[in-house]
C-alpha cells in the first residue's frame, strides 16, 4: 500500500458519501475546456486537497479518478493483480452511461493491442513489437532525422520566421514514422489526420477515428503485398503471427506513440530553451542544454499528462479512497511528476525517475529512440538558427484543449533569414528507410545579416502535406 495519505481538513474525509464528488466544492473537477488547457497545474494543485486520488470529468457525463500522487501512480501501473487494462472492464461505457460517441471514447475504447491487453496477450503483443523496433539501427535513424529536420528548416529557413509546431514538431516525427515504417504520403495523411483528431477528444473525434482507421488498413494491406525492409514488415514477419487486425492495432498504437507525444516533447523543449533565462546563456554560448532541458520537460510537461487508464478487477480501498470494480483510474502523469514530496528529487541534475513514459508491465518500449529523435530535431534546429527566439511573448503561447496532451497550439518564432546549404544527397522514398550506418553532420548555413521585426506565426504557411509529398518523392 503506498504511503501517500490524504489530506484532512475542509475536503469531507475519505469513505463520506461528500468526499467521492469533492472537487474545490463543486463536483468532480473537469479535465476540459480553455481554464484547464491554460493552467493545469492550478487543477492539480485544487485536486490535491482530496489527496493522491481526485475525482474528475474527462469530458462531459464521463467521470474518473484521477491518481495524482507519485507513489499510488507507481503502485497502480506495478499491480496487474489488481488494476486492469482492458477496457471492455469499463462498465459505464459497457451499459451506455457513457454514449460511444463520446470525445474521449476513441483513446480509451478496447483495441486489441498491446496497450490493452493483459497477461499471455499483453506478452505476446509487446514482444512483436520490441523485437521489431529492436531492428532499428539508432545510428541511422539518429542520421535519418538529421536529414529530415534540415530538410523541413531548407524551408521555412529563408523566410525569417515560421510556426515550429505545425511547420516542425508536427511533421518531423511523421517523416520518421512514414519511413521507418513504409509509410508512402497518402496514407500517411490519413494516418495523421485521423490521430490528431482523436488526441484532440472534441466532438470531430469520432470521424477522425473513421479515417485513422482507413489509413491503417491501407497500410496492412500494401505491406502484406510488398513487404519491404522497414518495422510493419517486421511486425508482419515476426513469430506471434499477428492476423490483419492485430497488426492495424499495433500500427495504431505505434502511431499514437511515436507522432503526437513526440511532437509535444520537440515542441515543449523548444518553448522552455526560447523563453527560460536559465538557458540563454549556455545558448548565446553555443552550448546546447538540450538533454537537461528534455529532462526537466519529461518531468514538468509530460507530453501525455493524463492517461495510462486502468481498471480496478475488484471494488478496493487506496490511499483512503473507495475506487469500484471496472471504474477508470486514469493515471496523471504530469500531476505525479510535480508532487510536492519530489521536489528535492526533481530538481536533482540527470534525475529520469519522472512517469512521463509511465512504469511497469506497460511503460513505453520505445523511450530511447524517442529521445533520441527529440534531441536531434532541437539540436538540429538550433544549430541551423542559432539566433531564432519567440516571435510573440511566452505568456501569449495557447495550448490545444483535452484531458490527455500537453500541447501547444502554435510556436511562433524569427530568425536572421538562414540560406539553403547544397542539396543533400538523401535517397529517395523508395528506398529502405535508413539512410546510413553513422550520424551525419550538421552543418550550420551561411546566416544573412538582416534587422529583426516583430512578427506572428506565418499568416498563410504552406501546407506541410504538400511539402511532405514532394520531399518523399526526392523532388
């Protein structure tokens, strides 16, 4: 049992018929909507009255507990035993209490995949896919994303200012998966749009489900009869022997993992080293902190804040608080990270114990090459503009609704316009998707002198599919 105890005083105490809907006075606390989005921190902290459990909204008519002390969260994602993944487990949804057309519905619905899945078949699943992304060489995929972020900077580099989500973090880990997992563009559209559609939980999400799923099939589909060096290959051909439909899940799930979370981890990283005096030194030095700053993002904004749902396999008692059979438990990563009990450990340098990849039998496998793609692409993008700063003030920057993300809405930045080096001699998309054996180089571009203005994200910047459509295509 873990020791984080409640807090008693004006909260009805645990086990009061008060306490269960108790949220700062007025029922379960939503994790919706512009006031959590602009400050959630603020949320946590009102929800910490109730203790390290809290009650919640996800969205409307869907309640939660939400487990927000560091402790109880370790102790939820360590006891299979006892707390479930499986969603066909939630009761509210299973009886329509909670209509299937609800926003969150298509991030917390049952998919057979390894995120899911319990036991035999969670073991089954997750080894098709770590042994298959075992296969990527990092040496490669580090030389890849190289490749990648120059490309995406050639251009918006000229014009002296650019959108770095939707121009950047956005497109950059979508470049690497469509790659690394034979992805071609026009299904890699759908893939996209669809995912982001439903992390966003708002009322289009059903639709963009639709469309993620079309995509996914499509892609089955094309590997099954081309199958080619790259990981959906590699999944197809491994010995758990994944039917049409296993394999579009873990696909999905793949996806899920490797292209939203990454570009809020690119994107916050970006934001803290542009608008924090602790970095501007080491930056106006020429010494990129980028790995401390990855560190202190993956503990104070989480890409995923709020998820890793679990079910309790029967009515049980923790930290004080009554959680019933088959009710979600939704794990707060971003609220467990920041509790009061870790702030010494937290701000200890080289400290990784944060959930931001949460822990145990479900923790993400695929943390290492995730970092490592962040890493490069801030790299990448400061050593190519190393004069870039925020384009509007930091308090100004909006972040995207939702229970889940942690996530920006734009990033505006300006630069000294930088001048497009030589072409690089990249193969083209038909091609395996590694490009090399070793890193490449990064190679600064001649910098014109130019006075700085005032500027906002591009009013009308290129659409970065048609971008990404002639890159694939070598042109």
């Amino acid at each position: 049992m873990s020791t984080t105890q409640p807090v008693q005083g004006a909260v009805p105490p645990p086990g009061c018929p008060a306490h269960e809907g108790h949220a700062g006075g007025s029922g379960p606390e939503p994790l919706y909507g512009p006031a959590f989005a602009a400050d959630p921190a603020r949320t946590y902290a009102s929800l910490r009255r109730q203790g390290s459990i809290a009650r919640v909204e996800l969205a409307p008519g869907v309640p939660a507990s939400l487990v927000i002390g560091y402790d109880t969260a370790l102790e939820v994602l360590r006891s299979p035993e006892r707390f479930a993944k499986d969603p066909r487990r939630w009761k509210a949804l299973a009886d329509g209490t909670v209509p299937p057309d609800s926003p969150v519905v298509p991030m917390m619905m049952y998919r057979p995949n390894a995120l899911f899945t319990d036991g035999d078949e969670h073991a089954r699943l997750r080894g098709a896919i770590t042994d298959s992304l075992a296969r990527i060489d990092p040496n490669a995929l580090r030389g890849y994303v190289e490749h990648s972020a120059d490309s995406l900077i050639d251009e918006f580099g000229p014009t002296g200012e650019a959108d770095l989500r939707g121009q950047y973090g956005s497109v950059l880990p979508l470049l690497v998966f469509c790659r690394m997992y034979g992805c071609p563009p026009d299904i890699g559209e759908k893939l996209v749009v669809g995912m982001s559609g439903i992390f966003a939980a708002d009322e289009n999400s059903e639709a963009a489900n639709a469309v993620l799923a079309e995509g996914i099939a499509e892609l089955v589909a094309l590997k099954r009869a081309k199958p080619k060096a790259d990981v959906t290959s590699w999944l197809m051909a491994h010995p758990a022997k994944l039917t049409d439909e296993e394999m579009g899940q873990q696909l999905t799930l793949l996806m899920g993992a490797g292209t939203e979370p990454q570009q809020n981890l690119i994107c916050n990283t970006l934001r803290l080293l542009l608008s924090d005096d602790r970095f501007a030194g080491d930056l106006a030095g020429g010494s990129m902190p980028v790995e401390d700053a990855l560190d202190e993002v993956l503990w104070s904004e989480s890409p995923m804040a709020n998820y890793a749902v679990h079910y309790p396999v029967h009515d049980l008692e923790l930290d004080g608080t009554r959680l019933r059979e088959g009710e979600p438990v939704v794990i707060s990563l971003a609220a467990a990270n920041a509790d009061p009990r870790l702030a010494e450990e937290r701000h200890r340098g080289g400290n990784r114990a944060h959930l931001a990849w949460s822990a145990g039998p479900h923790a993400c496998p695929a943390k290492s090459p995730a970092r490592l793609i962040a890493a490069v692409a801030v790299e990448k993008l400061l050593d190519r503009l190393p004069d870039v700063e925020l384009a509007v003030g930091v308090e100004q920057l909006e972040w995207r609704q939702g229970p889940f993300h942690r996530a920006l809405a734009a990033l505006p930045v300006r630069f000294p316009p930088a001048t497009v080096p030589a072409a690089a001699t990249e193969p083209s998309g038909a091609s395996s998707w590694n490009p090399s054996t070793s890193p490449s180089s990064s190679t600064p571009p001649v910098g014109t002198s130019t006075q700085k203005q005032p500027v906002s994200a591009p009013s009308d910047p290129r659409h970065w599919w048609s971008f990404l459509a002639r890159w694939w295509r070598g042109r």
